[in-house]
C-alpha cells in the first residue's frame, strides 16, 4: 500500500517497488494498492510480477481527500481480502489511517505500518500538523505494528504512542548488482571529470541552495564539476541561483532519469546534504556504488554513514565545512577510494535487497501466524 507508485519514483514508492519485485520473483504474490492516475491503466497485472490496482480516487478539496483516499483504500482491500494475507505501507500518515480502519473491520488482516521519513517532512510531524491529529493519531495506532528505518523514525513514533512490543526496527534495501562499480553509458554526456553528483528530487528537502552557494568556493580551487541529477518544481530556482553565482558552465542539471546507476558509476564523489530522509534510496546507491560519500549529519544519514569510515558527515547548515570535505576527498584519492571500499561492503553485508527482503519475509511470516507482535 502506497499514496503513489510506479512509474513515480520518491523514496518510498521506489522501495515499495524494488521489495515488490524481489518478493515476486521469490514466489510471493504481491498487489500494491495506489491512486488512480490519469493515462496510467487501472489495472497492471504484470509489472515484474507485481499486480499494481489504481483503484483509489480522490478529491483534492479540503477534507474530503482524506475522505476519499481512506475509504478508497480500505474499498480496494475488500476487494482483495481472499488475495492477501498482509497489507504492508510504506507511508505512515494517510495510508495508515485507511489501513488502520481496515484492520479494525478486517483484525485477521495483519498491518505493518512503515513511515517513509522523520523530521520536519516526515509523518509523525505532519501528523501533529495536520487538522484532527488526535483522532488520525488513534486511528492510525490501530494498525497492527509499525516499523521504523531508522532510529529517529522509530523515537518520534514511540512519542506518538507506539509500544516497543508493536516496533521493529527495518531498513531499506538496494539493488547491489545493478548499483556497482564499473564503466559508464554516460561519461560523453556530462561536464567533464573530476565530477561530483547528487541524485534526488529538486525539493527544498535536500538544502540544494546551502550545496550551490558551497560550490563558489570549490569550482574556484578545483577543476570539479557538479552534477545534479534529478525531477523537481525546484529546479528553475535552483537554475537561476546557479546563474546568479557565475555556476552556468560548473554545474550541469540532467532532470529525471529513469536509471541513476550510470551517473553514479561516471562520478567520483556523491553528495547528500538533506535536512532530512528517512533512509535515502540515493544515499544506499551511491554507497553500493563504492562512491565516496558526503552526506548531512541528520537521523537516517548516521544509521547508514559511520563518520570517518564508511563516508564522511557534515551540518547541513555548515556550508564552509561542505567546500572544506568535498575539496578534501577530491585531493586525498585514497582516502576516497577507502571510503566507497568500506561503504561498498557494508551494503553487501547489511543493505543489498535480498538481505533486506529475507528480514521482511520473516517478519511477515512472525505476523500472519500471529506471533509477532506479542500482546
């Protein structure tokens, strides 16, 4: 279960999709529950193995979204009841609402609930932000268990009254083969090396403003170029902030892409300066692709990064100590090279997706036999 899905590709829809596939070519069946989309068919019934039902319509005026999104959602898991043995959501404000109500209609329907984010952007604050916050608080506990990909996720959570009984602490997954080391399909349509990336949505999220004012300072004493890969609304601002600093000819913008794993692979260094994620799909790519990493010292970013050895952490407010670290690793080569060496092998040990989905199966198992929770 997901506000939106494939072919969009935030965070959260492309880790439902990237699980969705894994557990599909496992045996499982897997249906994802999503809003209509105008030019997109109801009903996909085979997206590598995954049967995707727009079948949720909403209305975008005031109150009755929520309305309509809710009682979409738990319609379209009626209709699937003999199909499914779990609904798992991979959004925790809207989507846990809807599927916490279906629980109580449905309580032999086990329902993992799993935020996306922490902080400013992630549920739990917009659920406090949000018009009758204690009623959706209530609703929302209603669902059977909840898991948290990072820490803080799982802290601000706890606040809003789940038990340590009903949390599990998760994580994301990437896909360690297609994101690896190796040549790039790319390198002749970029600015020249050494190259520095940030893949992600164009989003006052990511604090690009803070990384182009730091890079003043960079493309003065370096030859480096930045590149920034990815869709957003921000990005005219951000095109005309790069003009007003004389960046036009250092910083190259591709827009969307439907694959990052060859920019990664065409870079030398990966840069994340959000001021929040909950467990960044970009950050896990960069790192499965032995990148040396730079990334904002914020909940999410410290569960994946250990300062010094796996990559390196900075304040995302701090835009000097931004210019001063990436200067640094595009000096010091072999201590880059160390870095995305040492990355590269935690996400082999901790993060490649069928690690992550083997934790997910057992964990669905634990549930649909009702031994996990305990009450």
């Amino acid at each position: 279960m997901v506000s939106y899905f494939h072919p969009f590709a935030s965070g959260a829809e492309g880790q439902a999709l990237a699980q969705g596939i894994e557990l599909a070519r496992r045996g499982h069946q897997v249906h994802v529950v999503t809003r209509e989309v105008p030019g997109y068919p109801v009903v996909d019934e085979d997206h590598h193995g995954v049967f995707i039902h727009r079948w949720v319509r909403t209305r975008s005026i005031g109150p009755l979204f929520g309305l309509s999104f809710v009682s979409g959602v738990i319609g379209s898991l009626r209709r699937l009841r003999r199909e499914i043995d779990l609904v798992h959501t991979h959004q925790g404000l809207w989507e846990a609402v809807a599927t916490g109500l279906a629980h109580r209609r449905m309580p032999a329907l086990p329902t993992l609930v799993q935020p996306a984010s922490a902080g400013y952007y992630g549920e739990a604050d917009e659920l406090r932000r949000t018009r009758g916050a204690g009623l959706l608080r209530r609703l929302i506990l209603g669902n059977t268990a909840f898991a948290a990909i990072s820490a803080e996720i799982a802290r601000q959570w706890r606040e809003l009254g789940v038990g340590p009984e009903r949390m599990i602490r998760m994580a994301s997954g990437v896909d360690a083969e297609r994101f690896r080391p190796g040549p790039s399909a790319v390198e002749s349509t970029l600015l020249p090396r050494p190259r520095v990336v940030f893949t992600g949505r164009m989003h006052p999220q990511k604090n690009l403003p803070m990384l182009l004012r730091a890079w003043v300072e960079v493309a003065r004493k370096s030859p480096a170029n930045l590149i920034l890969v990815g869709p957003g609304n921000d990005r005219r601002t951000l095109e005309d902030l790069v003009g007003t600093l004389g960046l036009t000819d250092r910083v190259q913008f591709t827009g969307g892409v439907s694959d990052p794993s060859d920019y990664l692979r065409a870079a030398d260094l990966f840069v994340l300066p959000s001021v929040a994620e909950g467990m960044s799909n970009s950050l896990l790519e960069a790192m499965a692709t032995a990148l040396p990493c730079l990334a904002s010292r914020i909940p999410g970013n410290t569960d994946l990064i250990h300062d010094g050895r796996t990559g390196r952490l900075i304040d995302p407010k701090d835009g000097p100590a931004w210019t001063s670290a990436i200067l640094e690793l595009l000096d010091a080569t072999d201590q880059a090279r160390r870095l995305g060496e040492a990355a590269r092998s935690r996400i082999d040990e901790e993060f490649a997706l069928p690690v992550v989905v083997d934790r997910y199966v057992d964990l669905y198992r634990r549930m649909i036999a009702g031994s996990w929770p305990s009450r």
